[in-house]
C-alpha cells in the first residue's frame, strides 16, 4: 500500500480497533475450546473464528483491503493449491474407498517382491 | 543504485508495486504452501489413527493464549514502526520496533517453558503422532518467530542507517519486515485453535 502520511494518519485508529477485536475474538476461541463442543462443531465455530481472525490481519494489517490486483490474483492461486494440499488427504481417503487402499500390505501367502539389483 | 537493481522504491510500472514487495508477496505464498502441507500432514495423521488426544488434555491452552495476545500485539506495534516512518517520526518507530522484538522474545520465552514442561513429562517428538505434528508445526513456526527477530533487530540497529540515506527505501523495508511478521502471526492463528483446541 503506497499510501501518503495523511492517509496513513487516518488508519491509526483503525490498526487499534482491529487489535481489540482480534483480542476478543481470541477471547471467545478460548472460552470454546473450555466448552468441550462435540468435535464437529468446535472445529465449526474455532475455524470460522480463525478465518475471521485472519481476514482482520490480512485485510488491515497486511493492507490486503485496496492492494495491487497482482498481489491479489497471487494470492487467490496461492490458496486455490493451498486448499487442492488440504484436500489431499480426502482425496487418497475416496481413491481407497474405490480402488482399495493405495499402500495396503501384500496378501497373506504371497511372494515378496525382490528388489532389484543394484549394478 | 537505481540501475543496479531497479525498482527497489518506486514502484514498477507493471506490476504497480517495488519488486522489493512484490519478491516478499511471492516468498509469503511459497510458505502458506509450507505451512498447508503440514496441516494437511496433521489432518492425515488426525483422520486416519484410531485415537487422538485433544489438544487441551495434553497441552496448556493458558500458555498458548498469552502467545496469542503477545503475537497479535506484536502485529500492531510493527505495524505501528511502520505507520512511524510514514509520518517522519524515526524515535516512534525505535519504540514500536523495540516493543515487537520484545514481543516475540516473550513469545519464545514462553514457548520454551512450554517446551520444557513437555520434556520434564517424558513427551518428546518421537513420543506419539500428535507430539511428532505438535513439535514439528510449533518448532517450525519458532523457527519463523527467531528469523523475524533477526530481520527486525538488524532493520532496527544497523540497518536504520538506511533512513538518513534514503527513507523511502527504508520505510518500504519495514513494509515487507511487517509483511512477514504479520504471516507469522497468522500462522499462529491458526495453529493454536488447531493443535491446542480440537
């Protein structure tokens, strides 16, 4: 963000509301996890939270609100394959469901697999 | 200097941007690759074991959250050496750089009592898969933590020296110091519900 001294001067106490919401929402992450939520919804709620938490940091502290466009387009590939890593494991999980699992052990009774020679 | 490496403070006219925050951009998005292969480590050891603690029976949320407040605190003061700089006061910015680096001293201060109270219990990395994710995410992001303490200590002893010389280029250093800096705490964000929490 290229902004000038005026601007800059006007964001201050922006930077400052942002730290006390991020100091309540960190309050209410905690008073969650003290909750003991059947797990689905912990990670529910302690995730929206997050995301929350981290658009706040983003958006005003990383000036992620009015950035370049290339910085943003970026970003929005960046976690296009951040999300297709998360995915990964359901990815495997469903290709075992299908197929059977990838790295299962060779059946009782078989021959073990030699390794080739080394030359 | 300027046609030695160009761009270095005024901003390229394609991309809009120095390539000084352009090359950090690009550095934050290789690591937010780092961090998700990890998470998605976690969530593969997570799903597929038969049982899994959660993080408050074995782990000390207290802890975690102070880290939290001392992280998300730390995010405002560079924030605020940057502002500084912006509006030409160089001592504001000392005091909000100092306060940042004091912050993540705190930070790791707190997190090796932590990491001492897990050894003192016989519960080491090799220990079991939530231990194994537990050190290896945390350690790798204490690791991210001591790299910004040195970027940040240099860009506010030595490095400063560049303010009398050119502040534009000064200032657009502390930006991409800040940019980092605010990655870190972000990636605690979402470390300390993950691993503390569920």
């Amino acid at each position: 963000m290229s902004a000038s001294a005026e601007e800059v001067k006007k964001h201050v106490k922006t930077y400052w509301g942002v730290f006390g919401a991020l100091l309540v929402l960190t309050a209410v992450t905690v008073a969650v996890g003290y909750k003991h939520l059947p797990i689905h919804w912990a990670i529910i709620v302690c995730l929206v939270i997050a995301l929350t938490k981290g658009t706040l940091v983003g958006g005003y502290f990383m000036h992620l609100f009015g950035e370049k466009k290339i910085i943003l387009w970026c970003l929005a590939l960046t976690v296009f394959f951040f999300f297709l890593v998360l995915l990964l494991p359901v990815i495997v999980v469903q290709e075992d469901a299908v197929t059977g699992p990838m790295w299962s052990p060779a059946p009782a009774g078989s021959a073990p697999v030699e390794a080739p020679a080394h030359e | 200097m300027d046609e030695l490496i160009p761009y270095i403070y005024k901003p390229h006219p394609v991309t809009g941007i120095t390539n000084g925050k352009f090359g950090t951009w690009l550095f934050l998005a290789s690591e937010v690759m780092l961090f998700g292969a990890l998470f998605s480590a976690y969530i593969m050891l997570r799903v597929g074991s038969e049982s899994w603690p959660h993080g408050y029976q074995e782990l000390h949320v207290a802890w975690a959250a102070l880290n939290t407040v001392v992280l998300i605190f730390s995010s405002v003061t560079i924030v605020m050496a940057w502002v500084s700089l912006k509006l030409n006061k160089f001592t504001n910015f000392r005091i909000y750089m100092g306060l940042t680096l004091l912050c993540s001293l705190a930070f790791l201060a707190v997190k090796s009592v932590e990491y001492m109270d897990k050894f003192h219990h016989q519960h080491y990395p090799w220990t079991s898969n939530f231990f194994g994710i537990y050190f290896t995410l945390t350690g790798l992001h204490a690791i991210h933590i001591i790299g910004g303490i040195v970027v940040n200590a240099y860009l506010m002893g030595p490095g400063a020296k560049l303010w009398k010389t050119n502040p534009e280029q000064f200032t657009g250093r502390i930006e991409c110091a800040g940019l980092y800096w605010h990655f870190v705490d972000l990636v605690w964000i979402f470390l300390f519900p993950t691993i503390y929490l569920l």
